[in-house]
C-alpha cells in the first residue's frame, strides 16, 4: 500500500472511532498502576502462621483453638492479603469466649511474598470485654482504630503518596503520530526530548463490621479520594485536581462451622468498590485515572460504579459471582457492564485450579473489522477462563514453580474466536544469597486474519495491574496493551535486604497479525511482526508497614515492526529509543 493512501485510511479510520466516542479502534494508552496498588497488600501470602502467646497446658486444645482460626481466617498461600479482610474477621472471632485478643503482623518472605503471622492470646477465665479505638479510650495511639468492642469494629483510613515520573522521548519522540485520534490528549502530550511531571492522591474513609446475631455481620466502607497532577504528563501539560467518591458499599458475611472443623461462609456486598478477577488477566482496573482525574500513573482510583459481588466458600474452595460498571473516564466511557462466575479450589497443597466465565451485558466498545466497519460490540461477548498455578513447595522453601492460563472469547451475535493465554515456568532459591528466583512467561493475545470471515482480535477488557502482573513492559505497554501481541518475558527477584526486592525483567514484543486495526493508530497496518524490546529494572523498599518506596527505570527498543509504521504515518518520521524512570513514596496508616 502505498503511503499518502495508507496516511488517509489510518486517519479516517482513527476519525471514525473518535466520532462514535468509543474506545475501540483508538485505544488510549494505559498506564502502569502503582501507588493504590502497591506495598504489603500488593504482595501474594507466602505463608501464614498462627501462634498462642499464652498456650495452656493442653496441647491438643492449643491445636484446636490455632486449627479452627486458621479455617476461620481462611487465608492461603499465593492468595493476595487484605487488610480489612484479616482486620473483620479478627473482630469476629475475638467474640469467643476462648479468646482475649487476635493480633496481627506481616513482613516479607523468604520468597519476596507476605509473610503473616496472627498471634492468639486465650482467655483466662471469664473475659471482661473492654474494648478498645479512639473512641473507646480517647488515647490517639489507638488510631486507626475508632471502636472495637463486642464484635463491633470500626477503623477510619488514610493513604497518600507522591510520584515523580519522567520520560525521554516517550512515544517514541513520536507523539502525533502515536496519539492520533486519542481523546486523552488536553494541550501538549510528552514526546521528543525530556518530560517529567508530579502527582500525588489522598486517601481517606471509614469501614467498619458489627453483629446482628452471632453468626451474621454486615459491614461497609466510605472514603473519598483527592488527586493531582503538575507538568508534563504522557497525554497533557495541563495542571490538574480532582476530589470524589472512592469506596462506597455495603454487604454481610455469614456461616458456620462443623464438629469437623468445616467451615462455610456466605459474603454479598453491593456498591462502589473494587474487584480483581483472579490474577487480573481478565478484570483488574476497573476505574480509570488520568485526564481531568489526574494521577495516571499513580493510579489512585480502583473502585467501579457498581459492583454486586456474591461469594460462597467452603474452606479452600471458592464460588464468586459478580455485575460489574466500571468507573470509566467520561470522555471514553464505553457504558460497558460485565457479569459472570468464578470457580476456584486447591486440591492438592500448592495447587490452585479455577474457571471463570464473563459476558458483556451491555456496551457500546465497538470491535472493528479489516476495512474498518463496526461489526459489533462488547454486549454480547462471551469469555470462557481456566487456569492453574501450581508450588510443588513451600514457598518457602527453594523448588519450581509452574502455571498456565488459557482463555477463549466468542460473541452471540457474530462470528468471533479470539484466543488468549499464557505459560510460565521458574525456579526459587531462596536458601541461597539475595533468595533469587527466576522465571520465563510466554503471553498469547490474537489479532485478527484479514482472510477469514471469523474477527479473531482478543479483548483485553480491564485487565492490567501492576508491572508483573498484566502490564506488559512499562513503556511498551503503553503502546501495544494485551491485544495482537505476543509477549516473552523473563524475570527475576532479589532480596539484597530484608525489606528491599529487585525485579528486572527483559521483554520481547511481538504482533500476532499484520492487522492491527484496533490498536495504535501509527501501527494499524503492519510490514513486520517485531513490535519492540525493552529492559527494565524496579526496586522495592518496604520501609515499614506504614512506609514504602516503589522505583523504575524502564528502556525501550522499537522493533521494525513500530518503526516501520511510525515512519509510514509520518511520512518518513524515524522513532527514537524510549527511557522512563519513576520513583514514589506511599504512606498507609
């Protein structure tokens, strides 16, 4: 095709998708989620350990009383810990008679995980509840903590945090040609040269669980978020503020537990909140940053509009069912809403087997054939999910690790296959200096063949999360996401320090079609399948369970793939190597 020709399909197409105020055939880059999403609560649990500061005479009712909080607690290793979680259901075990206090701590593992220890005191004799918070005993060294007394638990929240970040030549040095079309742009986008800019958000609210009967509590949270951005972002140089509701939800919890130990628990909540599908290869984000909400990188929103999540466990295994808005940007809001079921059990220790299930109950995110015509939309899509993970030991202790995921995406009103997937293998020596481990990912997202009747181009939906999770390439990312790309990761981790991990990473990108309609608009007809390469390093500092401090520096490498479609988008525009670093501090109370 020639070039003046390919320069108008491009534009007319990006113009389409403008017009129809979708995000579907210009899809704005995302960034990579920091700052709400990092720190201990970003960590997979390693281990979980329970221990009786006071233990009585009789081993076997010490076992009892550590067995039965254990399945009470139901915590297990490589789930992702949460605080108010652990914190509720603290509060409701303490109501037995057996018990005068649940403590907790956590620190890192000797796998880079989140070490957790609950510490049991037994009650001597006939316990007087005095309870204990701020409003209790008006002694400030008890905050967070407002009131805990009688099962009743109520903690107010504060986080902050502060970013730098800064890029040279971002975009490639190319940024009209990677940005065309793209309603994220407000003013002068980063590009040629070096660009930087701060950020920052508040986080502040109320959560609290209290018993209407001994086996049944409800409980909620409210808090708001304030965010800022100064300086050159990706997308803008205008300064930007922005104050709104975060969480904003209500639910109950019950259940029992058998002579045997088994215990059974019904949770429901309804309302503004976050939700993770599993390991995010599916749902992670789902609110946007950005734009008039500032603070892109630092990624301060997680809450959707709506989330209606019911969820039923029996022990280790786990029936989740959901209806999800996601808090969208209103300039891009593609009125999408997702419902579906997620299964979830561990048969064998270190194994964790699950199969999800999502649809697309309404949605005007339009999919894009090879001339361009709109051949549907997100309403109507079906996902189907498997995946396993699998720790033949301890975390622990040093040994393989293995998992795989493999997902396929039809719709019910035309005809589409696309396929998604990934296999990762690695080995942890954590008994050796630094505790190093090391691991190879391959991920698989399909683009669509022009040649057949069948649209193939996988959805990435609101998958995403943090740099090892499901943003690929700090930089890259930003360019290509998880659709019509091949990515091989390897990865490492290092412990030079008991609080400090190093994770660098070496990415090679690669398009599974020449046909990128969807994509970037710079890239929607391709010569060469190499999309890029990129080396990266972060450094993680778990300062202290209030404190930690997150850093990167990420290189990028166009392949020719990206190079030969910038230049053809400019009309002979040559893309330059793409450098960012960033650097954060995060205060959690």
């Amino acid at each position: 095709m020639r070039i003046v020709p390919r320069i108008v399909l491009v534009l007319c197409l990006a113009a389409t998708a403008v017009s129809l105020g979708v995000e579907g055939l210009v899809s704005p880059a995302r960034a990579q989620s920091y700052g709400a999403d990092q720190g201990y609560e970003s960590l997979p649990i390693e281990t979980v350990d329970i221990v009786i500061t006071n233990p009585t005479g009789e081993q076997a009712y010490n076992d009892k009383v550590i067995d039965g909080l254990r399945r009470y607690l139901a915590f297990y290793p490589g789930d992702r810990f949460n605080e108010n979680r652990a914190i509720f259901a603290i509060a409701r075990a303490r109501r037995s008679p057996q018990i005068a206090n649940i403590t907790y701590e956590f620190a890192l593992g000797r796998a880079g995980g989140l070490a957790v220890t609950f510490k049991i005191t037994l009650a001597d004799g006939v316990r007087k509840e005095e309870g204990q918070g701020y409003l209790v005993t008006g002694n400030k060294t008890d905050l967070p903590v407002l009131y805990d007394k009688d099962g009743t638990y109520v903690r107010a929240k504060f986080e902050a945090m502060s970013l730098y970040y800064g890029n040279n030549d971002a975009w490639y040095g190319q940024p009209t040609a990677m940005l065309a079309g793209n309603p994220l742009v407000q003013g002068k986008p980063a590009g040629e040269g070096y660009t930087n800019w701060l950020e920052g958000f508040a986080h502040y609210g109320i959560y609290g669980i209290t018993p209407l009967s001994d086996s049944f509590y409800i409980y909620g949270g409210l808090s708001s978020i304030s965010s800022g951005s100064v300086g050159q972002e990706l997308f803008t140089d205008e300064t930007r503020g922005y104050t709104f509701w975060e969480d904003a939800y209500a639910g109950f919890v019950t259940g029992n537990t058998d002579e045997k130990g088994n215990r059974l628990v019904f949770n429901f909540s309804a309302g503004r909140q976050r939700f993770t599908l599993a390991n995010g290869f599916l749902i992670a984000n789902t609110a946007a940053n950005g734009q008039d909400r500032a603070a892109l990188q630092a990624n301060a929103r997680w809450a959707s509009d709506l989330l209606v999540l019911g969820q039923v466990a029996y022990n280790s295994t786990r029936l989740e069912a959901f209806y999800l808005d996601p808090d969208e940007l209103p300039v891009i809001d593609t009125n999408t809403a997702l419902a579906g079921v997620n299964l979830e059990a561990r048969p064998l220790p270190g194994l964790m087997t699950a199969a999800s299930y999502v649809t697309g109950v309404r949605s005007d995110y339009s999919y894009f054939g090879p001339t361009g015509a709109i051949i549907g939309t997100r309403e109507g899509l079906n996902v189907y999910d498997a995946r396993f993970t699998y720790t033949p030991r301890p975390l622990s202790q040093p040994g393989p690790f293995f998992g795989a995921e493999a997902a396929i995406q039809t719709h019910r009103d035309f005809d589409m296959f696309a396929t998604a997937g990934y296999g990762e293998l690695g080995y942890s020596f954590v008994d050796t200096r630094w505790s190093p481990a090391i691991s190879y990912r391959l991920g698989y997202f399909s683009g669509d063949d022009p040649e057949t009747e069948t649209y193939e181009r996988w959805d990435p939906l609101f998958s995403g999360g943090n740099g090892e999770q499901w943003v690929q390439g700090a930089n890259h990312f930003k360019v290509v996401q998880d659709s019509n790309v091949i990515a091989h990761r390897i990865q490492a981790r290092f412990r030079p320090l008991p609080q400090v991990e190093l994770v660098p990473q070496l990415w090679l990108f690669q398009a599974d079609s020449l046909n990128n309609i969807g994509g970037n608009p710079a890239l929607t007809f391709l010569d060469n399948k190499e999309f890029g390469y990129e080396a990266n390093v972060t450094v993680k500092w778990f300062a202290s369970r209030n404190w930690y401090v997150h850093g990167h520096l990420a290189y990028t490498v166009p392949g020719e793939g990206t190079q030969d479609g910038i230049e053809q988008a400019t009309g002979g525009g040559k893309p330059d190597d793409w450098f960012s670093a960033m650097l954060f501090v995060r205060y959690a109370l």
